[in-house]
C-alpha cells in the first residue's frame, strides 16, 4: 500500500541559477516520479536560497537606479516570487516526466503562507544575510531610513540579516490536502514558506524573515498526516566524525541517539543540523512516522530500506 510522502527538496535539486534550474529539475523530476509510479502520495516542499537572493539583489539594484521611483521589495514578496518559478519549472518537469510514464496526474503548485510567532526570539537576533553587498553609506541609510539590521561581512561589506523564525502552521493546508486527496501531486511550502503572522482582524502581515525549509516541511507533513517525510541532501546518509578518518555512515537512528550526536556537536549549523532536528520531530509527532534523509537519486531505495539514514521513534 503507498505512503503519504512529503519531499524537502534541497539546493542541489534545483541548481544556483536560471538556466541549472531548468536542468536540475528534469533529474529531481525523475526521482519524484519513480516514488509516484510506485504509488505513493507526494507533496514537495523546497529550498529557494540561490533563487530568493537572485531576486532580492535584483530588487536592490532596481531601488538603487532610481530611489525616487522604486522602494526596496519586501522579503516576503521576494520569497512568493521565488515560489512562482521555481515551482513553475518543477511542476512542468515532473508534468512530463509523469505523463512520459504514462501516468496522468495532475501537479500543481500552492502559493504557500506559514505562519510564525512574532514574539519568537529569533526576531530579536537576525542571524540569515540576504541580499546584495552594501557601502557602509548604504547600509547606514537603510538602518535610517528603514531599521533594517546589517552586518559587516568578512571584509566584502555589509549585508542585511534577518530572523529565522520557527514556523507554526500552513495557512492553506486545507487548499493542499484537497488537492493531494483528488490525486493531485502538490509543491507547497517553497522555500520554508511565506511567513506572516496575524495582525487585527483577519489580516496576515509578511514577516521580515526566511523559515528553514525543513521545518516547514515538518509541519507540512504532520498536518497532513504524513506517513513519511523525506529530507533530500547531498549525501546517501548521516555521518558521525563527517571529514575525519574515522568517519560512520547511519543507517538508523533513534530520536534519543539523534540528540546525543546533537548534543556532541556532530551535525554542522546551518547543515545537516537542521534536516535532523527537522526528522526528530516528524518521527516523534505520532507513532508509526518515519524520517529519512538521504540523496535525490536514492529516495526510492530509501523509502525501500535499501539505503539512507531512517529516524523513527
């Protein structure tokens, strides 16, 4: 019987440009529809670093030319351009690949809204640079004009940083589970989400910030119910003393083993950290959820056991 699978696509399924995109997305295509042609439900969620900073910078340097006539592009709406694109390409690549196999599915794309606490500390320590280097000038009028914080940045200059807060819930999850329960197969969640949070009344305000993707996905595949959520990187498993001599590829992994390793400093920040944290908390959110971090070109033999790092409590 198939799985309910969410998908966290990393950065080297979608490439760093236009054109590693347009690519990238034919293999990842792919990979995604040998799990569908062996009946598994699949949504995908994804990264968008590479892409959302292509179209911040793009942005700032339209503000530059002309600061009368353009002001600088709120993050969230970079992050909802971003989602249009790449999920413009992904959903055309597997599109073809799905009906390539003779399987006639639909795939379609969410604009997806993650809602975040605004009171959440991370607000109050910026951490994520985005967007292009600045002049000392620039960076100080910005901090002026619009109370952005900055940070100098090994000597290439200053960049903006913003908050990576922890995401509390997918606005339209009940849009995305219509669709995944009509048999459709849905991107949702790109890059981390759109992140908002309430204001008064109904309204939802774009937050300044990015949401890590993997979390996202999390939450995404626990309010759907998912049976397994799989964190795709670049490499086929989990390692302990990763770039050392005596280096240990996982192949399992208990919640409790996970955080001793954690605890240890094993898992890089900003790396491999996040993916197990986000796998921890999938596995541990029902009984019978199962993790998997593993390569793009491995996923189906790692939803088969073959291979790859399983988290399951």
């Amino acid at each position: 019987m198939g799985k309910r699978i969410v998908i966290a696509l990393g950065g080297n399924a979608l490439g760093n440009n236009l054109p590693e995109q347009m690519i990238a997305v034919q293999q990842t295509a792919k990979a995604i529809a040998d799990l569908i042609e062996e009946g598994h439900e699949v949504i995908i969620a994804h990264g968008n670093g590479p892409q959302v900073g292509m179209i911040q910078t793009a942005m700032a340097e339209l503000t530059r030319s002309d600061p009368e006539k353009y002001i600088p592009c709120p993050l969230s709406v970079c992050v909802a351009m971003s989602q249009g694109y790449i999920g413009y390409d992904l959903q055309n690549a597997l599109r073809e690949e799905l009906l390539d196999r003779g399987i006639d599915k639909g795939v379609s794309t969410v604009l997806t809204q993650v809602e975040v606490d605004p009171d959440d500390p991370a607000f109050q320590k910026p951490t994520k640079p985005i967007g292009a280097f600045m002049t000392k000038e620039e960076a100080d009028k910005l901090v002026s004009e619009r109370g952005y914080n900055v940070v100098e940045d090994a000597g290439r200059g200053y960049r903006r940083v913003v908050a990576s807060p922890q995401p509390q819930s997918i606005v339209e999850i009940d849009t995305i589970r219509a669709l995944v329960e009509s048999d459709h197969v849905v991107v949702a969640c790109g890059g981390g989400g759109i992140p908002v949070y309430k204001t008064e009344g109904h309204h939802l305000k774009g937050a300044a910030a990015v949401i890590d993707k993997d979390f996202a996905s999390c939450v995404l595949a626990q309010q759907l119910d998912a049976d397994c959520l799989i964190i795709l990187t670049a490499v086929e498993k989990v390692a302990i003393h990763f770039g050392k001599p005596d280096v240990q590829w996982l192949s399992s992994l208990t919640p409790a083993e996970a955080r001793k390793y954690m605890d240890d400093g094993e898992f890089a920040p900003g790396s491999m950290l996040p993916k197990v944290q986000a796998a921890v908390r999938f596995a541990e959110s029902k009984p019978g959820r199962t993790a998997l971090i593993t390569l793009l070109e491995k996923a189906r033999d790692g939803v088969q056991g073959k291979t790859g790092t399983h988290i399951q409590a």
